[in-house]
C-alpha cells in the first residue's frame, strides 16, 4: 500500500517529545545508579504489556512503580518522589521545530501516551510549544497500552479519521510497528535507538530526529 501524507500526526511522549532525563537523575540522587533508569522503563513497558496482552490492565504510574520496588530498594515515599519527576519534565529540542512544521503545513498534531492525563500537557506547556498540539490522548481512557492495535484505532476514531490519515511518531520502533500493524502511517526518529531492529517492520518514515521524521511524512504524496 502506497503511503500517503496523513492529515493528523500522533506523537508518543516519554523519550520522544519529553526528555526523561531528570527521572534518571533522580534516581542518582537516592543512590540508584542513573544508567539502572533504562532497566527500570523498560520493565515498566513489558508489565503494561503483559497485563494488556491478557486483558487487565494497570496505570503507568503503578507499573514503574512496581519495576522500582522489584529492581532498586527505594522505600515507598522515595519511588513516589521519582515517579513525580514525569511531571517535570522538558521537550526535547527537536520538539519545537518539528511540531511548527506541522503547523506550517496545516497538519494537525496530537499526542498519544501510555502516561496519565495531564502529564504531556505539562510537558508542552513548560516548553512553550502546547498551543502547536491539538489535544493530548492518554491510553489510559480505554484501559489499555500501545501497541495494542486498540490504541491506536481508538487514537484514529478520537482524531475522527481513517487509520491511513493518522501517523505515529515516536523513538520506539516496537511503537511504530505496531502502529503499521493497525494500518497506521509510522514515522521512526532514531534518537534514542540509533539503529532500527530488524526483526520489526521497517518504518515508512525514518529520520535522525523528529524533524527529519516530520519532513518526511510531508514529502509523502497526497491523499487522491
């Protein structure tokens, strides 16, 4: 299927638009070795997934959570204190540039997180860059997390188009191929993985930031 410009585009927040960075570092300040944070996102993700893959379900919140009671000796008080830290955090300085380009090009932008409602608005906002987003789309609202081909339909159906006119953008390339799964248009940046894995789809949009992503998904030909 030939790809065609999407008229929405849906980013993914954590490690994509924000800048997770000052979760880590607060993890340093307990003692925690600051590389562990790649371990402890990652057993985040696997438990949502997990549990989504055999229909329950928990919030992002609870799920790091847990993977810092399982993996660092942080007592209760102190996990919260770093888990609040997502609600502190910056845009990524490719954010700005890329989300203007959308504006430009009269397409429209979302997000679509794992995260709890308000977390990417905050994130926008003290970027200065919430008024290029349309609206903000948290999985929690169905109970469920990418890349449950359900998200992303429901992501199609809240932004009121065909899965063909929505695109996914994110670092994640487990993200974006289950976007494609769901006939969604994806958009790979490689700034946090460096190199796609080739055992998932490769992506119909690839670039080295979020620019580059963004200035690819405009160059693809219009919708007939």
């Amino acid at each position: 299927m030939t790809r065609t410009r999407p008229a929405v585009v849906a980013f993914d927040v954590n490690e994509t638009l924000l800048d997770v960075g000052p979760v880590a570092a607060a993890l340093a300040s307990y003692g925690v070795p600051e590389q562990l944070f790649g371990t402890v996102f990652g057993r985040t993700l696997g438990t949502g997934f997990a549990l989504t893959l055999t229909g329950a379900w928990c919030s992002f919140r609870d799920a790091f959570d847990a993977a810092l009671a399982q993996l660092t000796d942080l007592d209760g008080d102190q996990r919260s204190a770093v888990a609040d830290v997502f609600g502190q955090l910056h845009p990524h300085p490719d954010v700005r540039p890329a989300l203007e380009l959308l504006a430009g090009a009269g397409v429209r932008a979302v997000t679509l997180t794992h995260g709890g409602p308000g977390i990417a608005e905050a994130g926008l906002a003290r970027g200065g860059v919430d008024h290029l987003v349309e609206r903000s789309l948290s999985a929690q609202s169905i109970r469920a997390w990418k890349p449950a081909r359900e998200v992303y339909l429901w992501a199609a159906g809240v932004c009121d188009v065909v899965p063909a006119d929505l695109a996914l953008v994110a670092v994640h390339g487990w993200d974006v191929h289950g976007a494609q799964r769901a006939g969604l248009t994806g958009g790979w940046a490689a700034r946090a993985e460096h190199r796609h894995a080739p055992v998932l789809d490769d992506a119909h949009v690839s670039g080295a930031d979020l620019v580059e992503v963004v200035q690819g998904l405009l160059a693809l030909p219009p919708r007939g």
